[in-house]
C-alpha cells in the first residue's frame, strides 16, 4: 500500500506567530484522524525553527519549500540541506512551477536539488505539470516525461513523493477534473521505475473536492496552497472520507 501524503504548501504566507497560532488550532483538528495518512506542512524557512519545537511530540511533519544542492559555501540567500535536517526538516518541495516560472529553475537545478536532498535523507516532493497552452495544444504528457526525464537522472526512487500539479489549475480555482489527474497520475506512475512513489495531486485542492479526489486509485495524496493557510480547511482535507 502507497503511503498517503497531505501537505500544505504555506508559499511565502504567516509570520511566526501566526504559523504557531495556526498549530495550535490545525493540531485540535487531528483527534480523530486515521493513522493512514502523512501530514506534512512546508512553510517559510522563517517559520521552520518555532514550528520544529512546537510539532516535536505530534503527527504533523516539517517541511521546507525549496534547498540548495551544496551543503555550504557562497550562495547568498539559499539554505543548503544540513541547515533543514538540523531543524528537524523531513520533507522538501523542489521544482514548484513557482520557483521554475519566477526564479530560473530548470529540470538541471532540479535535478541537483534532488539528489542533495535525498543525501541528507531528506524526502524531496517533485512537482511537475503542463502549463495551459502546452494542455491547449495536446502537450501534456510529452512535457511532464520530458520534465520527469531531465529532473529524475540518478535520483533514488525509494525516497520520493511526486506532485502533479497543472500550472493552470494552481491558486486559480479551475481543479483538474479528478479523473484526468487520476489518468495522467497513472502515465507519471509507468514512466517510474519504482512503481510505489506516492504521486499527489495539486490545483486548487480545498475542503469540498478532498474526498472526490483521493477517491481516484492512482491519486497518494495531495499538494495544497490557498487552503493550507486556515486550520479549518486543512483540517477538513487531511480528515477526508475515502
Ligand atoms: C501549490 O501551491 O502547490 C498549489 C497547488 O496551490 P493551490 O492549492 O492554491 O492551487
């Protein structure tokens, strides 16, 4: 059975005092939640310390949103990995359509982020997906093998989660329709040569469309922004009814 992984995906939101009075309400959320799931939230390098000493002792799992491929030297403004796994950090997103659309990553860096990560036995979460046009002009799978070719050379498949993310459907609202994502989910997965890396969805998750979505067999999980900042709808998401 593939692991389930929720994570919130906080991108560049929440002060530290308000990612701590964000815990202490997400955290009475989780009482009753199956033990089946991974619950990861990936927060602002600024939040990473307070939060590591409040999740000590709960479920909940720390996750960063980017890491450098070098583990020190002079690289202004990037944290090298050891700087995470001091912090307690186990999860990391590399390669969001974020950083590869505003900040020059390409499938080279990614790669190299991957690789780094992993040797400090952190758990990288790789997004991938199309942009609207490449969707319009029936590019879709061509460009996530491509991107899946590029970003995966010699990376260990046993520690690692995949996101799909349609850049379209990101904090735009217009979810992928869940049977699509469970279809091109299902082509990611026979591109793999470890058929049992959980593959998430992300685009728009929120607390009304969780329980269609992880209803799809191929969908482990999902990638959540926007609704990753309240404790009410998270704590709907990661509570989903399968
Ligand atoms: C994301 O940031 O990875 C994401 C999927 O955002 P949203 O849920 O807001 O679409």
């Amino acid at each position: 059975m593939r692991p389930k992984v929720l994570a919130g995906n906080w991108k560049m939101h929440k002060t530290q005092q308000e990612a701590v009075a964000f815990l202490q309400e997400f955290l009475g959320k989780l009482v009753d939640t199956p033990s089946d799931r991974e619950i990861v939230l990936c927060v602002p390098y600024t939040c990473l310390s307070v939060l590591s000493k409040s999740l000590h002792g709960t479920r909940v799992k720390l996750g960063a949103q980017n890491v450098h491929w070098a583990d020190q030297g002079a690289f202004t403004g990037e944290i090298s990995p050891p700087m995470l796994v001091e912090l307690g950090v186990r999860y990391v997103i590399i390669g969001h359509s974020e950083r590869r659309q505003y900040f020059g990553e390409t499938d080279a860096t990614v790669n190299q982020r991957l690789k780094a990560a992993q040797s400090h036995g952190l758990t990288p979460i790789l997004c991938v997906g199309e942009t609207k046009a490449q969707r319009d002009a029936g590019e879709t799978e061509n460009h996530i093998f491509q991107q899946l070719a590029l970003d995966l050379v010699d990376v260990d498949q046993s520690n690692l989660v995949i996101a799909y993310e349609p850049i379209w459907a990101i904090g735009t609202g217009d979810t992928c329709e869940e049977t699509e994502a469970n279809r091109v989910i299902g082509l990611i997965r026979s591109k793999l040569q470890n058929p049992d890396v959980p593959i998430q969805y992300g685009g728009s998750v929120n607390a009304n469309n969780i329980d269609a979505i992880m209803a799809q067999p191929e969908i482990d999980g999902v990638l959540v922004g926007g609704a990753s900042l309240q404790p009410e709808s998270f704590g709907r998401i990661v509570n989903y009814k399968p």
